[in-house]
C-alpha cells in the first residue's frame, strides 16, 4: 500500500540534509521531493528537487491554495489537514517521501525526524493555530487569564571548606652515641735473671692470640603515628534580630470648660 511522509522543515538547508540523507539511505529521489517556499513569491512553493513527482511544489500556480490542497489530498478535509497546512504556511520548507510499504514509511520518518523535522502540533501552538471549532463569535473578544504563582525555596551556596593535603618533608636530625673500641699493645720489657723452672716449661714454641673489637653505629628508623587530623562539619543555625524604627500618630485629648471667673465686690475687704 502506497503512504506519503511528509517533514516539514525550518529551512532549507536542513530539508535538502535529509533528501540527502534519504538518498544514503537507499531511497530513490524519484520518490523525494524536497519543496521550499519562495522568498520573493511569499507564500508559493516550488519543487527544488527537479523530479517528475507530483506534489505540493508542483501545484503552486495552478490552484489557490497548494499547499492547502495537497493536505486535504493526504489527510480529506479534517483538521489534521488544516493543522499541517498551518505549520507549512508558516515554515520554510518541506521533504514528501512517497513510500510502498509501511516499513518503507517507517523508516523514511525516522530519518526525516533525526534530520531535524519539527513536531507539528508543537509548531502549531508556537504559531497561535486553533483547531475547528474552536473561533470566537462574531463580536466576541476573548483574553487568556494568566496567573503566577510565588515559589519561595531556599537554595544552598558554597561559604568555605577546608581541604586536607598530605606531603613528605624531610628535615635532619643527629644522636649521639659512645662507641667502644679494643687496641691490642705491645709492650717489650728488658729483663736480665736466671730461668727459673717456670721458664723452661714455657721454653717451647706456641700461639698466644688477642683479639680486637670495635662497637659500630647502627641506625634505624621507626615511623610512629603522632598525630590524626580529621575534616567534619558542625551545622549552627542563627537567628538574627532587625532594628528598625517604625512610626506611630499618637493624639492627646484635652477637654474644655468653663473659666474660674471671681466677683472683686465680694473679695474686697471692708473696714
């Protein structure tokens, strides 16, 4: 069964992508057609492919609406038609892939969309399109009631830290120790005496042997843990205390009477 895939493009240069990428793709161009919108001519579409396939480009000139057409031929006269011809009005440009099986048109969709097809119904809303049967009445002004809602959210900064980096030094060092050492001395002494019967037992050939000994440095290193240096965190809350001053009207009630008026005929004195 024959399907029609149509991508509907931003521009052109991505449009003639994905014919490319069609081709690559083992698609025939007899059965691609990448059609753009004229810049001089406005609304009119052209076929930029050169192919002998009808499609919406190839009927720009000979009807009022072409492009309004071609979707009431895909889709009748619903408003999936009117919604792509939306879209199409207010985009650049358009691949149609004329397909023979539903694999076939699987696949030449999947390849339209990773070449950058935009998402119609998305396009629709950004461009203001409305459905049928959804326009006001005649005399009617509608207005769309926004409302922002306050989020109030605390968010975490970093302040400060502290970070832990262990390096070898080497530093010198020095101990004394007290070595012992051994000397074999000769001494010679002159003597002049008879030989006693001692001396004639020792009259004999013989080794006497005396050795020497030296005490030596031997040094040694031993590592000993001195001292742990540990990074944790302590949390503290505060609370702080604003001063301001604020003003306040204050008013004073005073009430009136009568003055303390005195008669001088009645405190004068008499004589």
């Amino acid at each position: 069964m024959n399907q029609t895939v149509v991508g509907i493009f931003d521009t052109a240069t991505h449009a003639q992508q994905a014919a490319q990428q069609l081709k690559t793709a083992g698609f025939s161009l007899d059965d691609v057609d990448t059609i753009s919108r004229d810049s001089k001519q406005g609304s009119n579409y052209y076929n930029s492919t050169g192919t002998t396939t009808e499609a919406a480009g190839d009927a720009a000139g000979r009807t009022g609406d072409s492009i309004g057409n071609f979707f009431s031929n895909l889709f009748g006269d619903d408003d999936d038609a009117n919604r792509y011809s939306h879209v199409a009005r207010n985009s650049h440009s358009m691949v149609t892939v004329h397909c023979k099986s539903a694999d076939h048109a699987h696949k030449a969709a999947e390849i339209l969309d990773k070449a950058g097809a935009i998402d119609v119904n998305e396009k629709a809303q950004q461009t203001g399109y409305k459905a049928s049967g959804t326009a006001n009445k005649a005399g009617e002004v509608s207005a769309k009631v926004i409302e922002e809602n306050l989020q109030v959210g605390k968010r975490v900064e970093q302040t400060g830290g502290a970070r832990l980096r262990s390096r070898i030094v080497e530093r010198p060092v020095e101990a004394s120790v007290r070595l012992r050492e051994e000397h074999v001395s000769v001494e010679r002494t002159p003597v002049n005496r008879p030989a006693t019967e001692a001396d004639f037992n020792a009259f004999k050939e013989g080794e006497v042997e005396v050795t020497e000994r030296a005490e030596r440095a031997v040094v040694g290193k031993e590592a000993r843990v001195v001292e742990e240096v540990t990074l944790g965190k302590n949390v503290t809350e505060r609370e702080k205390t604003i001063h301001e001053t604020v003003r306040k009207t204050e008013v004073d009630v005073e009430k009136l009477g009568t003055k303390d008026v005195r008669n001088d005929q009645n405190t004068r004195n008499t004589k």
